[in-house]
C-alpha cells in the first residue's frame, strides 16, 4: 500500500474520502459537495463514483474557507479568483518554456557566430563552400529582334531555355 507521505505519491494523488477531506479542510462533507457541484473544486473519482480528493484539493478548500471567512467574498467571486490564479499559473508556465526556447534559440545562434572548430585529423579546419553558378547569356544577339526565334547561333542558340544539354 502507497504511504500518503511518500514524496513520489504526489499532491495531486485522489486517495482522501470526502468525510476526511471535510475533516482536514475543516469543513461539513455536504460544504463539499456544494463546492463540488459549482465547480469550485473538482475532486477526482473513484470507481464506485465516489469523491476523492487530493492533498492539493484540500489545500484549496482551505483557500476557500480564509477567502470566505476573512475576506468576505462570495463563492461567485471566490471561483473567479481561483480560476484566474490557475490561468495564471498556466500562463506562467508558459512563459518559463518560452524562456527556455529563447534561450536555446540564441546559445545556437551565437554558435553559428563562431569560427567552425576543427574537424578531427584536419590540419586547419577551415571552412570550404562549394557554390554552383550558372551564367545566361542575356544580351541580344545580332539578328534577334520582335517576332523572330532563332539568332545568329541558329535554332537552338545561347538560350537558356533553349538548352537541353
């Protein structure tokens, strides 16, 4: 059997039964089926359909209850807040990731920057570019004019897309 303390079980682990969840949140079970029912808190299922809740979980229904009791706001109010505090999260979650894609995106960029190292068993390790041109000869030749198709180099002259060798 998982130990509940165990560090590897998690927080987000449904094992407590809502009368226990009630009792570490301090709360009635039915106050838990309220918030269950308006979606204040979501508490995983079991087989049998029955709620269980997290260690999370019970965590924020104690942030209900201080949001209720010592703020005063209302469940309407106390939802929204929790929803916003998740797509905080998330967001911030998000922006952590995209951190660590920038930043990779510019420790490869700045290698690129850097002189190539040497290749193993190179002397120098330079660098070697091979670049293919290819030249068309676009000027007009002495007998090409409007409406005439071969040149003074005949059918098939110096043109690029006459060439098909």
């Amino acid at each position: 059997m998982n130990d509940v303390n165990d560090p590897s079980f998690g927080a987000d682990a449904p094992v407590y039964v809502i009368s226990v969840a009630a009792e570490l949140a301090g709360m009635h079970p039915q106050t838990l089926r309220q918030y269950d029912r308006l979606g204040i808190v979501s508490p995983g299922r079991a087989s049998g359909r029955g709620r269980r809740y997290s260690m999370r979980d019970v965590q924020m229904l104690r942030q209900v209850a201080r949001l209720s009791q010592e703020e005063g706001i209302n469940l309407a109010g106390i939802k929204r807040i929790l929803e916003l505090e998740r797509e905080v999260e998330e967001l911030r979650e998000h922006v952590f990731h995209l951190a660590n894609e920038l930043e990779a995106a510019r420790r490869a960029v700045s290698r690129r920057g850097r002189p190539p190292r040497p290749e193993p068993g190179t002397s120098r390790g330079e660098l070697v570019r091979r670049t293919r041109v290819t030249i068309f000869n676009t000027a007009e030749q002495p007998g090409d004019g409007p409406g005439r198709g071969e040149g003074a180099d005949g059918p098939g002259g110096n043109r690029p897309e006459d060439d098909r060798g």
